[in-house]
C-alpha cells in the first residue's frame, strides 16, 4: 500500500484545538488522545473513515461510568498532526498500541470498532492478541466482504462510486447540520467541535485517503489469523442508508445487508462467547447515535465478561 502521497489533515490539525483531550507524542508526532474514567479493563473507541474520536464522546462518557474509556483520532486524521495517507492496518495498530502504552492505560484493551476502524482493530488483534480483551464490533470492516457480496457491492465498486472531492465539498453545509444534529446532547463545544471537522477539506481529504484502499487493506488482513478467542458482540444495522439508496438498487441493497448479516454471523461464532445483534430501525452512519444505549449495554456486558 502506497504510504507516500500528501497529508491530508495538516491545516485542521494545525488550525484547531481540541476542546477536551490533549496530545501523546508519538515518533516525534503530537496524537489527539482524551481518556476518562478509572478501571479496566480499558475500552478503547476506534473511529470510522471520515469520522474522529469525538464523534464517540457521549458513548465515552457513558462508558467512563464503569471502567476507563479512550477516544482519539488516528495519525493523520481529525486533531493528529498531519501523517501520509492512506497507511497500512499494520502502522496503525502499532501506532495504537504504543499510544496507549505512553498514556500509561494498561491491557487487555476493549476495542470498539465502527466502520474502518474495524480494519485496525482486527490488525491489532491479529498483532498482539493477548493484548485484546474483548471487541464490540459497529457495522466494522470485514477482510472477507467481498466473498459476500455482490459485484457491485464490493469493495472496489465502492473506490469506483466514491463521491469527488467537489461533490463532498457541495455536502459540506448539509454535513454540518446533520452532524451537529445527530448529537443533541454533548456538550456545545465538543458538538460544534464535531460539527466543524464535519464541515472540513479535511474531512473530504482524509476520508478519501483512508476510503480509497479498502481492496488493499482487505488483503493485508487475510495474510493474517482470525481474532483470539475472546468476548464479541457485533452489530449489524439494516435501515437503508440514503446515500446508498441513492446509487444501488434494491436487490443490491438487499444482497449487502444479507451479506453483512452473513459476516457478522461468522464473527460471532468465531468465538467461545460471541453475539450477533440485528438492529433494523439504524444504518450505518447513525447507528452510534440512535443506537447509543445498545452500544454502552454491550460494552459493559464484554467488560463484565472479560473480567470474569
């Protein structure tokens, strides 16, 4: 995977503070990290493409409540200091795992994964195994999509259909509000926060980057084995999410969600103790919001059973 193309988040990382959290340095970059909460074992937000840790502030919170909770933005994204994009699942699971480390927040970790950010937590799991407590997986990245789905579902239909950057900068004044919408209650700061990244060229610019070599990153996980044999809960939306509505048709909308209903499945009984949870009235892109009192109930129930 070609790591040497332009940062992508450089003006937003360096343009913007952060309104909680703060900064780890990592191989001499500044990593946005903001940890809440006490206990373990840790749970650690994983965001998806186009998305930042605080977009999972109000899960965080809620998590705090009974054990330690991390959000962050990987490097090159969101508050990160500007990093090549796109980067390999490997790079990014390390970069992880040595950001927690230097925060002093101890394994076994919990990872929450939603969307892409299902990629790293399954790379992280792939590298360091006993450092995985347990995985609550939101709608996450599959390495074995494409056995599932059909053509024009898979993951290189999705480079070919992805949106250019002046169609997304068109949606940048609708992005705005649906984003700051989706989160009535953070507190104002953090939403508008949210909101503005959301309203970003650097949000066009890195979701591109990380969205555009998803056949590669599909690749570099299958090389690897499958995840250790620990608690999974995983969740699998159904709603019609418009923007897919917009260029599939119905049998085709049909087939993805019966193949994600399919990969979800397989996960689940990859493991001693894994569920599957089917949510209908949710897509992909609320389900953190709508679904918020699913996801924390979830959570609590792989940090019960990982301490068991």
């Amino acid at each position: 995977m070609n790591e040497n193309h332009t940062s992508a988040n450089g003006d937003f990382a360096s343009q913007h503070t952060p309104p909680v959290g703060g900064f780890q340095e990592i191989d001499g970059r500044r990593i946005y990290i903001h940890t809440s909460g006490t206990g373990g074992p840790a749970v650690v937000f994983l965001p998806g493409a186009s998305a930042i840790g605080l977009n999972y502030y109000g899960l965080q919170q809620r998590v705090a409540e009974f054990t330690t909770a991390v959000v962050y933005d990987r490097g090159g994204s969101g508050y990160s200091d500007p990093l090549p994009l796109p980067r390999t699942a490997e790079s990014v699971a390390a970069e992880l795992r040595e950001l927690l480390r230097a925060r002093g927040v101890p394994g076994p970790y919990v990872l929450v994964a939603h969307s892409l950010g299902g990629a790293y937590a399954f790379r992280f799991a792939q590298d360091f195994p006993g450092e995985v407590a347990g995985l609550v997986w939101l709608d996450a990245f599959h390495r074995e999509w494409d056995d599932h789905m059909p053509a024009e579902g898979g993951l290189a239909a999705g480079e070919a259909m992805a949106p250019t950057a002046e169609q997304l900068r068109q949606a940048l004044p609708f992005m705005r509000d649906m984003v700051a919408a989706m989160y009535p209650d953070y507190p104002e700061d953090v939403r508008e926060a949210v909101a503005g990244y959301h309203a970003s060229e650097a949000w066009i610019r890195v979701g591109m980057a990380e969205r555009g070599t998803l056949v590669a990153i599909a690749e570099e996980l299958q090389a690897g084995p499958g995840v250790p044999d620990v608690p999974v809960v995983a969740f699998t939306p159904l709603g019609v999410d418009p923007n897919q509505q917009a260029l599939m048709t119905e049998e085709t909308l049909q087939a993805i969600h019966e193949g994600k209903t399919r990969l979800d499945a397989n996960l689940a009984g990859s493991v001693t103790r894994g569920e599957q949870r089917v949510l209908h009235d949710t897509d992909h892109t609320r389900l953190i919001s709508d679904r918020a009192d699913d996801i924390v109930q979830a959570t609590r129930e792989i940090v019960e059973r990982a301490s068991d």
